[in-house]
C-alpha cells in the first residue's frame, strides 16, 4: 500500500487542488469530507491530514466541523485558510470577523524556522481568500507567518504536529506554495514520496485482476484519452477478457469514428463499432435542456451496451474512464452538483452487470496522459483532445438536428486544424466550438443572411478543475474566423470565449 495523505473537504473551491499539488509531491491523496467518522480515518491510517478553506465562519453553529479527537491521533494536521481557523477555533484560540479582508496576492513574512517555510525565503506573495482571522492563538501554539494586516498568517504547534496557514498554497498565485506543502510532507509528515504513475499503473492492473478474476469486461471505447487509457490498461490486466464497445452515437467530431476505428485495429482485444447515430438522434429530437440531453444519452448509452451484452453472451463488469473531476463535479460528498456526467453514480439495478470498473477515478486529467504513456500508449491518443461522453449533443445549443450536427463537425473541424498549424496544439488544453442556437443578420456578396453564431473556446489548465482562457493570437483567431465563414454553411458571425472556470464551467452545457 502507498503512503497516503487525506484531505478533509470543508466546502472550499480548491479542494481538489491540494489532492493534486499533493500528488505532485510523489505522495498519493484522497479526498473525503469532513463529515469522515474518526473510526475510518485511524483504518486509514494516513501519514498527514489536510483541512481544507471553505465558505463558512468557524464560530458558527450549524458551520462544518470536525471532532477534537482528530487532534489526539498522533497524526499531523494541516489546516488552509477555513480549516487553520478551525484548528484555532478547536484548540483553545479565538477566530473573528475581519475589519479589513484580505483577497488577493498579498505580501507575506515568515518564520523559516518552521518546517514549514524551511529553506524558503522570509517574504513571498501569498493568495489570501477570507474576511475572519485569528485574533488569538492557542496555547501552545507558535505564530510562524503575517501580513500587515493579518497578525496570524499561520501557526503551528509542533509538539502536537498541528499547523495552520491561513493562505492558500495549493493555487499557482502562491509563491513557493508547493514547496510548502512539500514541506508538510516530508519535514513534518515524514514521508518517503513512494507515490508515481509507475507504481499506480502496477496497483491499478493488479486490482482489476483481483476484481475481474476470469470475468468478461465490457468497455465503452470513446476513441477520447480517457477510454482509450482505460483500454491500455484492461488489456495489460485481463487481456482478451476485454470487449470494447465503440458507439458511434453520430455526434462524434469529423471523421472520428473510422479514426478510432483505425486506431484500435491492430490492438489484441475484442472490438465492436455501433453505428448508432439515427437511434441517439431519434432520442434527442425537440429536446433542447442540457441536463435532459445528458441523461438521454447516458441512459441510451447503456441501453446499447446492454444490447450488445446480449449478443456476446455473458459479462460481468462494465469499465468507464470515470476521472476525478467527472466525480467531483457531479456532487461528490458534499460538493454542488455542476453537471451530471454520463459515467458516473452507479449502474441502474436493471442493467445486467455485476459490477463497474473504474480505475481511473481517483485521477486528474494530466495524470490520465502520464498513466497512457507509461503504459506505452501512442503520443496521438494520448495528447487527442478531450471530448465529453455526450460528443456534440453540448456543444449544441438548444435542439439537436443532422444538420446542426454538420455544422458544427465541419466549423471545429477548421479550428482544431488551424491551431494545429499555429503550433498550439499543446499549449491549449482543450479548444472546440460551440454552435449557438442565436442566430443573426449578416451580409455575403449581394446578400442579406440570417444564421447561426458560432462560438470558440480555448482554456488552458493543470487540472481541469479550474482553467483560464487561451490567449489564442488575433491573427490565427481571425484566419479561422475567416475559412469557417466562408467554407462552412449556415454560420455568419464567430465570438471568442474569454471567461475563465470559474465562474463558466469547460463546457457551455
């Protein structure tokens, strides 16, 4: 078993942030809720504990807490901005509301005596988020870190291995942040680092075979990184136990299904393509609601599975490329629901498996493409751009028809193929385009048009938990403005998405 560090989520934005700065420490995290009894922690038995921020005032009532037996476990405690001041709050110091908040970077003084600034410099820019501070420390507890206006920036208790910033580490913004988580892991959690792609790929193969035995597996082949990762991976764990199970649901981008098709020709496993465009489309006609659209398709996703179950005889489990933020944001624990994903929550008791297999649940997107080629998958599947289980049903606005489907295959089609050319294919972490359902005057040659506007978005992002907007050039942005315009029907007005995640989702739907 791994070293493990869990994260306590208190409601905060960053939750799943800190698991992943953690990972990047090289030791593996979890995040559980704060609502965790302290009989499954100690079965944990986890090497450090993180608190997370969160929106509330520790001195609340009906705010998140946790129980001070946390506190007597032996087990180092880390508390962010919410989750410091509820250390403070438990331990005896006192927590109030700000007269002046703090947001934003913010210039910070450190005792580098504590392990947790060890080696790093005295002042650094900090990314502070709250409006109540600690007053008053704890007895027994060591102010290590302030600002002008915040005289506890963090604290620790070293004896009782409890330790608090009231920053944030784990944002990018943080100076030196990672280092100090890293500092938490090693000079005060004393961890080794034993967690890598290397090490999860061997655990992750062997716990499918525990799970499978000499079961039959099914997969939903995409063609997208995800899928296609889960795929390397089924087939190094149980070989020609595997069936994958390519839908073509007809909402695919262009000419993607006989690319998938082609690229899993030569691959030792049982592969089946469904062609099953008319039937998806057939379900979608007249509805225009995200989430109902969502639904449709996952629910007929497994309709077809089922189907074809049938035709191969018996299997026992369904495999799904479900990832971290798939959860996450489909309201795991305590966490809003944003959207529904397709893949995830569970079989429906009528579907005619035993089970689920999902061992990419636990990762971030960029830990998927570094399981891939680990497992020596080639560089095009690994780097595809990723592509939502619902395909283009999203990335339609309003009511989905053949013809929208065209529009848009042809109209992303361009974009992806000109940012290919302007070399920022890797730069940008996903880009596609959205048809809208608003429509507008426009004028070509001699002639009035009223039609579509179509939407370009480009994000770039670590984790897909947050993302900021490519800034694509105006020379590239206008040389695809122009061949979309002009060789694809029914479009007259291109816009460029320049809001970030938060407050917008990747996605538009």
């Amino acid at each position: 078993m791994h070293e493990l560090v869990i994260v306590l989520d208190f409601g905060g934005q960053y939750n799943q942030l800190i698991a992943r700065r953690v990972r990047e420490c090289n030791v593996y995290c979890e995040v559980k809720s704060y609502k965790t009894s302290i009989e499954e922690i100690k079965a944990l038995n986890p090497k450090g504990i993180i608190f997370t921020g969160g929106p509330n005032s520790v001195y609340l009532e009906d705010s998140p807490t946790i129980d001070k037996e946390i506190f007597e476990l032996g087990i180092p405690v880390l508390g962010l901005c919410y989750g410091c001041q509820l250390i403070a709050h438990l331990t005896g110091g006192t927590v109030k509301s700000a007269e002046t908040s703090e947001y934003g970077k913010t210039e910070t003084y450190f005792d580098t005596t504590s392990p947790l600034f060890k080696n790093l410099p005295e002042k650094a820019i900090t990314w502070m988020s709250h409006t109540d501070y600690i007053s008053e420390v704890g007895e027994g507890f060591k102010i290590v870190a302030h600002t002008d206006n915040c005289p506890v920036a963090a604290m620790e208790n070293s004896e009782r291995k409890l330790y608090g910033m009231q920053h944030h580490p784990e944002v990018m913004h943080t100076e030196n942040g990672t280092a100090m988580l890293r500092n938490f892991l090693y000079e005060v959690c004393q961890c080794s680092g034993d967690w890598s792609m290397s090490n999860y790929a061997q655990t992750a193969i062997q716990q499918v075979r525990e799970k499978v035995g000499d079961g039959k597996v099914l997969l939903a082949l995409s063609g997208g990184v995800d899928s296609s990762v889960l795929a390397a991976l089924l087939s190094k764990a149980v070989g020609n136990q595997l069936t994958c199970i390519f839908v073509d649901h007809g909402l695919m981008r262009k000419n993607e299904g006989d690319e998938v098709e082609a690229a899993f020709a030569d691959w030792d496993v049982n592969f089946i393509r469904v062609n099953a465009g008319e039937r998806f489309l057939g379900k979608l006609a007249g509805v225009s609601d995200p989430e109902t659209k969502r639904k449709i398709i996952g629910e007929e996703f497994i309709r077809v599975f089922e189907d074809e179950a049938k035709k191969i005889g018996t299997v026992d489990f369904l495999a799904q490329g479900t990832i971290y933020p798939d959860v996450i944001e489909s309201g795991a624990g305590d966490a809003a629901v944003i959207k529904s994903h397709h893949n995830v929550g569970g079989l429906p008791d009528y579907v005619d498996f035993k089970d689920i297999v999902e061992p990419l649940r636990l990762l971030f997107k960029d830990e998927v493409r570094q399981l891939g080629l680990e497992l020596g998958l080639a560089d095009y599947l690994v780097w595809r751009q990723p592509f939502p289980g619902p395909g283009l049903a999203i990335r339609i606005i309003g009511e989905i028809t053949k013809e929208k489907v065209a529009i848009l295959q042809d109209a992303d089609a361009i974009f992806r193929e000109e940012i290919a050319l302007a070399g920022m294919d890797r730069d940008i972490n996903q880009y596609f385009a959205v048809l809208t359902s608003m429509r507008s005057v426009g004028v070509m040659g001699d002639f009035r048009t009223y039609d579509y506007t179509l939407a370009l978005r480009g994000v770039t992002t670590s984790d897909f938990m947050t993302a900021d907007f490519a800034r694509i050039p105006y020379d590239v942005l206008a040389k695809i403005s122009s061949r979309i315009v002009n060789e694809v029907k029914s479009i007259n007005r291109i816009v460029y998405d320049i809001t970030s995640k938060p407050p917008s989702t990747i996605e538009w739907e």
